[in-house]
C-alpha cells in the first residue's frame, strides 16, 4: 500500500499529460513512416542503417503505449465498480457504453476499405471483374489504371497508409498487402456483396451511441452519479482509442521491419549466404543485420537456418501448451517448462449445453459456427458465420465484418476483439474457454453479446435456420438470373442498334460511307 501511495503523485501526473504526449507521439510516428525513402532505392547499408535508428528511437519512446494499456484497465475497473453499484444493469451495461469517441486508425482503417468498395460497387465492370476474376489480374489493372487514374490512385493512397495489416501482420513470415497489394481484392468483396457504406456505418455507430446514453439515463437516473459515470467512459474510451492507435503503429514499425529483412534476405541469397529469401524466418534481426555490417557471430547462416526449421518442424507435430500454467522457480527454462502445472480455468460448458463469456459487443445472430484455425481463410467465406477462433488480431477486420457473430477463447472487455465488435456492430463473446473444441464447425448458434453466452441451437431451430438460409439463396440466385437476363437483353438490344447504325448511311459519317460510331455510342448509352 505504501508502494501505491508514494507513486500516486506521478501516475497522477502521467494520467494528467497523458493527452498531451500521445499526440507528440503520434506527431512523431507520422513524421517518422512519412521521412522513409523508396525501398527499392537504399542499399544494404541504408537499410541497415535505417532499421537500426528506426528501432532506436521507438525502443526510446515506446513507452507510453504501456502506459496507455495501464490506464485503460484503470479506467475499466473503475467503470465497472460504478456501474454495478449504481446501476441494476451493472456490468452487462458496460460493454454498450464503450462506443463513442473519435474514430481511432483501426477504425479508419475499416470505413478506407469500405469508400474503396464502394467505389468498386459504383462501377459496373469493376465491380464484374473485383467478384468474378483473379485477384492478380485485377490489381494489374487497377494499378495500371484501366479503371481510371482516380481509382488507381484511391487504392494506392489505401495501401501507402494501412498495408501493413493482415492477418497475424507482426509475424515476419506473413506476407502484407505492401509486398502482395493483390490481397485488397478478395477483402473488399463481402463488403461489396453486402452492400456497405461508409455512411451506413456511421450511422449504426451513432445510434448504438444514442441507444447507449438512453439506457445509461434509465439506468443511472441521478444526474450527478451518471456525470461521475460519463467522466470515467470517457476516459475509458480515449484510453481504448488510444491503445488502438498504438497498436496500428505497431502494425507499421513491423510492416517496415518486414520489408527490410525481406529485402536484405534477397541480398543474401545473391551472396550465396542463404539458399531461400524466405530463411530469413528462421534467422535472429541481429544475425541477419550483422552480416551486412560486420557484428555477425556465425558466418554460415544457411546451416543456422537449416538448423533451425528442422527444430521447429519437429516442434509443429507436439500440441500447443495451455494457455495458463506455473513453473518451479530457479530452474533454466527447458527444465521449468518440462515440469509446468496447468492451471486453465475450467471448461466453460455448463450443464445447459451453454458456452459463457465476458459480453463484449451487444446484440444476438443466429449462424453457421465456422472454426477458424487456419487464417488464410477467405473473407467472403466468413459471410453469416459466426467466427470461432482462440484470439484474433488487427488483420481479422476483413474476416470479422463478414460475420454474423465472433467467439474468441481468450481476451477482455478492452482486447482489440472486443474493440473491434462494439466499432463493427457485430455481437462478441470473448474469454470463451475451449469454444474451438466445443463448438463443431458447422453447427448452428446462437450468440448472445449482452449476455456472454453461446448456445447452440435445437435441431428444430437448426432447421428454421437452414430453411431461412435455403430461401434466402433462392432468392439471391433468383435475382442474379434476373441481372443476367437483363444484362443479355440489353446487350442484344444495344447489338441491334449497333448494326442499324453501321447498315445507314450517313449516322455517324457525313459522307455515308463509315459505321456510325458516334451513333453506336449514343445507342449504348441509351441502353
């Protein structure tokens, strides 16, 4: 307690300029993504270099990221305190309240891919081409400004600021919309498909606000409690803004870091010093820094790598250590780990069937449960599921605004899972244990985010379910005939007026002697 006391006066003083010196940090991030020349014209010492002052300065400033994180689970727990003592709701309240607030780069991030669908959606044959063809041969195009310079120049100016994300995007060996931009593709086509709009989007987050005041005036009645309760949201909610917005620097600082490493791999490769750019996986930065600027221990870095990828191919066919465990202290690590005791909480299956979590995202969805473990999945595979998986990550948006519902096995009211449902709209349960072994992928559930539960759902209501979902692709399919036929139609009819045009003289030729093609235009056009 007396620790606590005598370190009130500066957590105090940090909480106070906290505002203050995170926007001198985002100020300087910005400054730093925007000072970084084009990779392909630094060597192999400037990137070395670069990388080094880079990570330098972040190591010496990263700080206050942490201190974000400690002052949002400050805030968290005190809200919730004061929900549950003045509040019948309490708690269940809470996860509503979090919404609000300025836009954080996660969620700018979001409403960027959506202006693009939309901008896709606009245009007949882009849109044909984004649903229908590979994604490579459409970035092509896009980039080579066959759709226009505007659209060539939207998708750039998306993929210069959020091209570091992706799935598991902190990890070296994953390849990010920077190194592969093709990868926008397949992401914008269930926005595309469901019709998003950024102002559609706006408008939901607005009322979910509305709605939450509402129930917080119902709730909380007395006015001087319910101002003591909004100074503390609202400091839970700059605090969860801006965890967010660090974590997006996070995302750049590895983007860059991943273009470094790949590109000085490629360099060793051409040194003969390693047999595959992609070994850089299995290689320390420092090793792979110190052969370019004479600190490398080992010269034979291929044998490292070699080494190194067999030991994790035979560490890929054990299973995955559970999530809480203790160790006896005062042993080195591989004897500790040998003789770790499991302390994971118990299964969250009651009797009842029901799952139970911490409700993170407010609303109900009734779908399919599709089990992720393999993240490769595509987006438009996650349409009207309801995700299962141990934890997601910034990169999940895509997978996540598809869905009906997301499950996740671990995390709390403020992880990026649960920010991200409440921004999206979409129910969350999170801190779920074992729901990727409970829940069968396929089945039919019921998501429950104000109440944290995952039930899954009678044979009879299983069965509404697939009716629903067998009616609904009816009428899909049904619409989709009706668009072709009409598209065939009018492509005959501008056909036929084509010819007429080309067969009369003098339509499009003041002579009488050449097709009609200004006419030929005007007759698409009507049509």
């Amino acid at each position: 307690m007396g620790e606590v006391l005598r370190a009130s006066p500066r957590l105090g003083w940090a909480y106070v300029t906290q505002p203050r010196r995170l926007r001198q940090f985002l100020r300087w991030w910005d400054e730093l993504m925007a000072q970084w020349p084009s990779f392909e014209d630094c060597t192999a010492d400037e990137l070395v270099a670069r990388y080094r002052t880079m990570w330098a300065e972040a190591e010496h400033r990263w700080g206050i990221t942490m201190v974000s994180s400690y002052f949002a689970l400050v805030a968290l727990t005190c809200a919730d305190s004061l929900l549950k003592r003045w509040a019948p709701e309490g708690s269940a309240l809470l996860p509503r309240l979090l919404g609000g607030g300025r836009p954080n780069r996660t969620l700018a991030s979001v409403r960027s891919s959506i202006a693009l669908a939309e901008r896709v959606a606009a245009d007949p044959a882009l849109r044909t081409a984004v649903l229908e063809r590979p994604e490579r041969e459409v970035w092509e195009e896009i980039a080579s400004s066959v759709h226009g310079e505007a659209v060539a120049e939207e998708f750039d100016r998306h993929l210069r600021t959020y091209g570091d994300r992706a799935l598991h995007d902190l990890k070296l060996e994953v390849r990010t919309p920077r190194q592969e931009p093709w990868q926008i593709v397949p992401a914008l086509r269930p926005f595309i498909t469901q019709g998003l709009t950024v102002a559609a989007n706006e408008a939901d987050e607005a009322a979910a606000r509305r709605a939450a005041r509402h129930a917080l005036r119902e709730a909380c009645p007395n006015p001087l409690r319910r101002a003591v309760l909004s100074g503390v949201l609202a400091s839970l909610r700059f605090s969860v803004k801006a965890r967010e917005d660090t974590r997006f620097c996070r995302s750049q600082l590895y983007g860059v870091s991943r273009e470094v490493m790949w590109r000085l791999a490629e360099r060793l490769v051409e040194a003969g010093m390693l047999d595959r750019a992609s070994d850089i996986v299995h290689l320390q930065a420092e090793e792979v820094l110190g052969a370019f600027d004479g600190t490398l221990p080992e010269t034979d870095l291929r044998a490292v790598a070699r080494r190194r990828e067999a030991r994790q191919d035979a560490r890929a066919a054990t299973p995955d250590p559970p999530a809480y465990f203790t160790v006896p202290g005062g042993l080195p690590v591989p004897v500790a780990l040998a003789s770790r005791r499991d302390t994971r909480p118990r299964a969250g299956l009651a009797r009842d069937g029901v799952l139970r979590g911490i409700a993170s995202s407010s609303g109900r969805a009734r779908g399919r449960a599709l089990v992720v473990r393999d993240t490769r999945v595509p987006p438009e595979q996650c349409v009207d599921r309801i995700l299962i998986a141990k934890e997601t990550d910034p990169g999940w948006l895509a997978l996540m605004m598809a869905a009906r519902g997301i499950v996740v096995e671990r995390g709390s009211l403020v992880s990026h899972t649960a920010i991200s449902g409440r921004l999206l709209g979409v129910p969350t349960v999170v801190a779920v244990t074992d729901a990727m072994t409970a829940v069968p992928d396929g089945a039919w559930v019921e998501i429950d985010g104000d109440a944290g539960t995952v039930r899954p759902l009678t044979a009879a209501e299983a069965a509404q379910c697939e009716a629903a979902e067998a009616a609904r692709r009816d009428a899909d399919d049904a619409d989709d005939a009706d668009d072709a036929a009409h598209r065939k139609a009018d492509d005959a009819t501008a056909s036929g007026r084509d010819h007429s045009d080309s067969a009369a003289p003098g339509r499009g030729d003041p002579d009488g002697t050449a097709p009609g093609h200004d006419g030929t235009t005007a007759a698409r056009g009507e049509a």
